[in-house]
C-alpha cells in the first residue's frame, strides 16, 4: 500500500476547472496558495522535497527495467520571465539529471517545419522510467502562432482538438503529464527584464524584442485563456501556477510533482536472480 501523507494536495488548490472558460485577470500571480509561508520557510520546504523527488525517481527508473513502462512529463507554458528556465534550475535539479530527459523548444528548424507540429514534440517524449521536461512545447503552435498568425486560423483552431487527442493517447500509454502555466504579472516582467539590464551578467538573457512582445501582452493573454480552457482535461489537466514570486513557483512545482510520483508509486521490481545464493559465493571468497 502506499504511505499515507498529511499534506493538503496542491493538486486541488491549482487546478484548473475542466468546461469552464480561463480568465487570467481573475488570479493572482502573486497569490502563494497553500504556499509554506514566505521566501526562507519556502526555500527550506522545497529543499525538504528533495530526498522523497530523488527517492521516487529512482523506484520509477527502476520499475521500467522490470518492463513498467510508466513515465512523467512536465509541461512548462509562461510568458516570458515567468521562470520555465528558472523551474528546470531549481525544480530538476533535485533529480538525477540521468533520468531526465529535458527539452527546450524554440523556433521551429526548416527539418521540424517540413512535419506535421507534433512531430519534433513525439521525438523529445521522455522514455519508460524517465521524467521528462518540456521548457515551452507543442502549446506554442496555438500561443505564437495564433498572436503573430503564422498559421491560418482555422488550421489553428483544429489543433486544439488534435493536442486533446494526442495527450490522451499519452496517457493511456502510461505518460502523467503535468501542465504548468506559469502565471506572472505584467508589472513582474517589466520589473524582472529591468533587473536583466541592470546586471552585465544577466545581458545574454536579454532580447530588445522581449519589448516588442510586450506590447502584445494583451493577445497573448487572449491566447493563453483559449489554450488552457480549450486543452484542459481529466487525462491532462493544467495547474495555474503563480509566479510572481520564484521561491512559491519552485515549492509549488515540486509539490506537484511529488504528488503525482507519490500517485504513481513506483515499485523497485524483484530480483530475477537467487539472492541468498549470490550472497553465499560473495562470502565465500577467499
């Protein structure tokens, strides 16, 4: 049986409504729900998460050499600041980076536009046993694409249905997602790309275009509320995440996954092989 734990489920507190329409306005980015109370109380709760993540991901690496074929993929969707870069940091750094398997998408490449849009998607998917990582993912075919109109919109519109589709053949194929919105706000990502500029260290992480996408802040939104109201289901569900503050976005994350690698229960799979005889030759050596 799985061991009982106390905690209130994030799950529940994040989650987003199936069949009820998304309006980003009336969350908080800076809101901390459930959150362990401040920056130093959740710095040292996520950290506390680190050995029971580490532990479940090993039982998960091992169950698939016994043939489980059971796997997690975290999705990752903000505007940009919002911290996906961030959450791979500090969130998947408390794992094995061996059994992970992460994945930035940016633009497509003329090989990847030659295909069909889920198709560098399906090549990126993590493997049995593996955690995969999405930084972006196949949610930008109806987020940039419908903002900058870089496929017609009706072929836009039937995407939504076709990326239903393929992530309930995922998870019928023994995949768990965890889609994550990343929900900051505006005054938080003038506040963080002034922060970039004001470190010499922090210029390579900036683009002058991030100023042009500023002002298309208003579609995105747009585009956001029809993409998590459109593709949120009970085989792939979206967690609204606040991430005006990075240390509740990182507890946050990983209490997600905790919760679902403690649903999952992963068994390390028996020995195939007469352990008591093995141990007798060992102790038999000269």
């Amino acid at each position: 049986m799985a061991k009982k734990h106390d905690e209130t489920p994030l799950r529940g507190l994040l989650r987003l409504p199936v069949g009820e329409s998304v309006d980003l306005s009336a969350h908080d980015a800076g809101a901390t729900p459930g959150g362990p109370g401040g920056k130093s109380a959740g710095h040292a709760a996520t950290a506390r998460l680190g050995k029971e993540l580490a532990g479940l991901q090993e039982r998960l690496w091992a169950a698939a050499t016994a043939g489980d074929r059971r796997r997690l993929l975290l999705v990752l969707q903000g505007m940009d600041t919002s911290g996906k870069g961030g959450t791979v940091k500090h969130v998947i750094g408390l794992f094995d980076p061996a059994g992970c398997r992460i994945r930035a998408f940016k633009a497509p490449t003329p090989e990847e536009r030659r295909h069909d849009f889920l198709w560098r998607v399906e090549q990126a998917l993590p493997r049995p046993g593996e955690i995969g990582i999405f930084d972006r993912s196949h949610y930008e075919d109806v987020l940039i694409a419908k903002v900058r109109s870089l496929a017609p919109q009706d072929e836009i519109e039937s995407r939504y249905a076709r990326i239903n589709t393929f992530e309930k053949a995922l998870a019928d194929d023994g995949v768990t997602l965890v889609k994550c919105f990343l929900h900051i706000s505006r005054d938080e990502q003038r506040r963080r790309l002034l922060r970039r500029l004001d470190r010499p260290d922090k210029h390579w992480k900036f683009d002058p275009r991030d100023i042009e996408e500023r002002a298309l802040w208003p579609a995105y939104r747009q585009a956001y509320e029809a993409a998590l109201t459109r593709c949120v289901t009970p085989a792939a569900p979206w967690y609204l995440v606040p991430a005006d503050h990075k240390w509740y976005r990182n507890w946050a994350i990983s209490r997600l996954l905790l919760e679902h690698l403690r649903e999952l229960d992963p068994r390390y799979p028996e020995a195939d092989f007469d352990v008591a005889e093995c141990r007798t030759r060992l102790l038999r050596e000269s």
